[in-house]
C-alpha cells in the first residue's frame, strides 16, 4: 500500500516538475503547425489517387513542373505524331504515377500473412511447451486410486435431491467400467 502511495505522489510531483520547468510559450511553440514538420492537407480538395476502380484521378500526378516539363506540356499542344515515344511517356508519368499493369503486379501480402500465422503458432507451441515443463502436475481426480475412493464414498446429498439422484445413478451406471479396471 505505501508502495502505491509513494509511486502516485511521485508522478505527481514529475508532473508539477515538468510543468513548471516548461514555460508555457514553448509548451504552446510545440503545438502550433510548422509547416517544415508538418503540412497539413486541405481534404476538401481534390487529391491523386492510384486506383484501378478510378480511372481518371480527380487531380494529375505532379502539379509544380520544371521548365523542361512546361515545355513538354506546350509541346503536347501540337500534333502528337511530332513526338517520340520517350515524350508521350513523360507526358503520362506528368498525370500519371502508375500504370495498369503496375497496378496489377502481384503483391508480396501472402508472405505477411503466412508469417504471422506462423508467429502465432510458434507462440502457441511455445506456451504449452512452458505449460508442460512448469506448469502444474494433473489433477488428482484423475488417478486410478482417487477415482475408486470416489466410488467407494458416493458425494453427499447437497443441492437438490434431484441432482444428487441424478449424480448418484450416473456414478452406478458408469462404475462397471472403472470398477473392472480399479477392482473396488
């Protein structure tokens, strides 16, 4: 009991250290957004989405382009047949991040899931090797000596009449069996 005490005033005691160690301004200048840790995402706009369900992503792929990918873009404005197979290839990965056939490569999942059915097998074997080596030994009951005791000196009547009624003729019903192998 006193060790609860003393572990409760002593967190108690960390807090108020903490606390008043802390000035409030820099306990405040670590919540405020920093857009360099963290930029938040407007969720009312639209975003990309690789998806083979959606075809045609709400917003392309890469939104700021660099001059050689502006020129491109201009370039996409004339006839296509000016174009090698490198440009229109760049002018998809400008919309695009992925491919169908990207999309559609297999994935590596099955080897995470048949992993951790393994682990949790392991464990298991694991527990009931521990439950064997140190667990407790089997119940008394179940020796031969025990189990004849009990024959010899039926349960007394408690409950009701109707149970120890019902006990007592399974306990003569099934005794023939223990009874050959124990010999009362």
């Amino acid at each position: 009991m006193l060790q609860l005490i003393a572990g409760r005033v002593s967190s108690l005691v960390a807090r108020r250290a903490t606390l008043a160690l802390t000035t409030s301004s820099a306990r405040m200048a670590s919540h405020a957004p920093d857009p360099e840790v963290t930029e938040a995402v407007d969720m009312s706009r639209p975003m990309y989405w690789d998806r083979l369900d959606t075809p045609l992503p709400d917003k392309l792929y890469k939104d700021e382009l660099s001059a050689a990918e502006k020129s491109l873009k201009e370039k996409e404005k004339g006839p296509w047949s000016q174009l090698t197979n490198e440009e229109k290839i760049a002018l998809y990965r400008l919309s695009f991040h992925q491919t169908y056939a990207e999309m559609n490569q297999p994935k590596s999942e099955w080897k995470t899931v048949v992993g951790g059915i393994f682990f949790f097998v392991g464990f298991t074997a694991l527990v009931v090797w521990w439950q064997r080596v140190y667990g407790k030994p089997a119940s008394f009951k179940s020796h031969d000596d025990n189990v004849a005791f009990s024959f010899k000196h039926p349960p007394a009547p408690t409950g009701t009449a109707l149970a120890w009624f019902r006990s007592f003729f399974l306990r003569q019903t099934f005794s023939l069996n223990v009874a050959e192998k124990v010999q009362l």
